[in-house]
C-alpha cells in the first residue's frame, strides 16, 4: 500500500484544522485619525512559534512564543497577552494616521495567517454661515452650511427644531482637496413661521456624534402698525400726527369746514381697513356759553375777513 498519498491528505487536514482555530478580530475596524486601533490574534494551536504583525504587507511587530514581545523601533506599536484568553494576543496601533490605512496581518510562521482591514477617517469642521437671522413671518431665509477638511466625503443634514429635514428640500456640493480631503456646501432655504433653532450637522462613520453648528431663527409677526391721513378732494395725502397713540378726528387742513369728511386708512401688514368719520366743526371755547353780541359779532367777521384764523377745540 502507498503510504505518501495518506500522508499528504492528512497533513492537509491537520494544517486546515489549525487554520479553523485561528482567529483575527475585528475583521474590519474604522477609526478617526490620532486614535488607537487595536486587533486581537487568537488560536488554540500551543505549538507556534513566532507571530509576526504586518501593516500593508511591512513587518512592524515580533512576537516569540517563548520570550514575548521582541524589541522593535515603532513606538506607536506594540502587543500584550489578553488578559481573558492567555493564549491570545492583543496588536495595538496608537495614533493612527492616513497611510496606515490598508491592512492589518497577523502570521503565525509555517503555520497560518489572518488579514483584517483598516480605516482611517478625517474629521474636519462645520459652520453655518452668518449671523442669527430676524424675518417677517412667511419670508425666507436661506443658510449656507460648509464642512472643510473631511475624509472620506461626510455626509450632511439639516435640522430646524430637532427635525431633520427631508435631504430633497436643500442641496450638496462636494469638492476634493490635493491632500485628498472634501469640502461638502449646502444651501437651506426655510420658510419663516416661526422662531426656530437651524441646526447643520456633518458626520463621519467613526464619529459616534455628528458635529454640529447652530443659529436662531428670530421670526416677527409683521411690520409695526401705519397710519395715512388723507383729505378727501385734497389731490394729495399727508401723514398723521399721532400723540401717545390717540388720535385727533378734529384735526384739518385749510379748507372748507362743512360737510366734508376724511377717510383714515390703517394698514398692518397687508389688510387694509377703512374708517370714515364727519369733521367736527370748528367752535370757539369759551368758560360761558352767552351768545356774543352783535358789536363783537361784526368785529369777528371783519377779523377773520383779513386773516384766516382757525380755532381747534381738542375733542
């Protein structure tokens, strides 16, 4: 009987029984640039010897089965035993950057070998252009939203009182830097029914929390009220005099004091109403009420016959 054949096939066995029993975790891993990443090697093989780390196929970190950890000159590397499994190893990577971005290779030589992913995100800024925004109720107001200096793209959302608004209502532009670094800008045009917080967020799969900048929407209700004086057959109108908010129907220009009559237009904000009042005559004030004789009576229409003079009792 032939022995090799038998022996081949049982020494694949053996090497895929012990590939099975080797582990490494996470499988993928996403980190922001400046944190640590840290992969745990496991296996329940006792006889290997050496386990090598790589990042993107360069060794970085030596560990001998006997000794431990061999000297190495990364600094920003190095490996302890885990302290729930002794026979698994922990490969930490701290202040990950940009070019560590690829893969992550744990080797048991002659034995076996695992690869994981790694993934090294950029987290920029956000801003909302301008200052806090006053409007009359039913304008709009539109808002510039830029987030600068991000890896890969982030995505970007608008929110107006804790509400997230639909993303077909603003729009995103997005461009690449030379450092391979986004800016994306958007644009939110908000109707103003009322006082409101606009919030941007801008976020990142590595960030548990997305950045965020806010400003206040300050919504009026509408102009001040406004009122016009005009005369009726006048050809033209002048702007009342108001005192203390009251105001004065006895008040006239020159001009004929019977039967005419005025028409007070107030306007707040787009309804118009219309009041329309007969002028009070002028009378003279006197403390008695004795008719004035006929000499005084002469004297007074000679009086006003050379000099127009109006005499306004304030009702």
């Amino acid at each position: 009987m032939d022995i090799f054949p038998l022996l081949v096939l049982l020494l694949s066995c053996m090497i895929q029984e012990v590939g099975a029993e080797m582990k490494l975790s996470p499988e993928e891993l996403t980190v922001l640039r400046g944190e640590e990443a840290q992969f745990t090697c496991s296996t329940s093989n006792i006889q290997w010897a050496v386990m090598i780390w790589q990042l993107n196929q360069i060794p970085v970190l030596t560990i001998s089965n006997e000794t431990g950890v061999l000297p190495f000159a990364n600094p920003d590397v190095s490996a302890e035993k885990s302290p729930d499994s002794p026979g698994d190893w922990v490969f930490s990577l701290k202040n990950t950057q940009r070019d560590n971005q690829g893969q992550v290779t744990c080797d048991l030589q002659d034995i076996d070998r695992r690869t994981a992913s790694l993934s090294v995100q950029e987290k920029g800024s956000v801003k909302v252009f301008g200052d806090n925004e006053l409007v009359l109720k039913g304008q709009s107001a539109v808002f510039e939203c830029q987030a600068a200096g991000w890896y890969p793209e982030p995505s970007l959302q608008w929110k107006v009182d804790d509400k997230l608004v639909s993303q077909g209502e603003y729009n995103i532009s997005s461009e690449e830097s030379g450092k391979g670094l986004f800016t994306v800008t958007s644009y939110h045009s908000v109707t103003a029914a009322k006082s409101s917080h606009v919030d941007c967020l801008a976020s990142v799969s590595a960030l548990t929390t997305p950045l965020k900048s806010s400003v206040r929407l300050t919504v009026e209700s509408g102009p001040q009220e406004a009122i016009w004086f005009s005369q009726s057959g006048s050809g033209g109108g002048s702007v009342a005099e108001a005192i203390g908010g009251q105001f004065n129907p006895g008040y006239s220009s020159d001009g004929p004091t019977d039967a005419v009559y005025n028409e007070l237009f107030i306007e707040t904000g787009r309804k118009m109403d219309f009041a329309t009042f007969t002028k009070v005559p002028d009378v003279v004030s006197s403390s008695s009420w004795s008719l004035p004789s006929e000499s005084q009576t002469q004297a007074s229409l000679s009086e006003e016959s050379s000099q127009n003079v109006r005499r306004i009792t304030t009702v």
